[in-house]
C-alpha cells in the first residue's frame, strides 16, 4: 500500500540558484534541461512536462530530492496549487479534527 505524506518545511536556495531561475525565466529556457520553451507548451513547475516528469521518477526512485532541485535552481517551488473541494480535505486543510 502506497501512502502520501506531506511535510512542510523551508528549502534554502543560495544566490546562484535564485539567479539561475531568473535568467531562465528571463530567456525563456527551462531551468532543468536549459532548452528553449515554445510558446503554448505546458510547463509544470518551471519546466517542460518531460523534465518534470523525468525529475519525478528520479526523485520516486531516490536518485533525486525535491528539496535538492528547488535548492539548487533545477525547478521552480511548489505553488499553493487548487483548494481542496472534498469535505474531509477541507476539514483536514482547517486543521478541524
């Protein structure tokens, strides 16, 4: 059985990889594999689907950390994403017990 955890934390990123991210977004290049972004593609994070996608199989095979990515410029950090609709997500979410 798989299960999902969540664990909220600080990730530490140093100057170079603020930088790196910026001259990405700058260029219009993805921050994982440096290649250019067409206009209309999907991004996930920062990055073209199949570097996310890539990375997600790294870290889902402990080669990589999410938190090692973020901190070294490779991807962008986690955004709020969407609201929970579920009644016991929102509950959960509320921190209602």
């Amino acid at each position: 059985m798989r299960v999902r955890t969540i664990i909220f934390g600080w990730v530490e990123m140093n100057k170079q990889a603020m930088q790196r991210l910026a001259k990405c977004e700058r260029d219009g290049l993805c921050p994982a594999c440096l290649q250019k972004i067409e206009e209309g593609e999907v991004l996930v994070r920062g990055c073209h689907s199949k570097c996310a996608k890539a990375t997600y199989r790294a870290i889902a095979a402990g080669k990589l950390t999410d938190e090692g990515q973020v901190a070294c410029g490779e991807w962008k950090p986690r955004s709020g994403g969407r609201s929970p609709s579920n009644p016991v997500s929102v509950k959960a979410n509320l921190g209602v017990a």
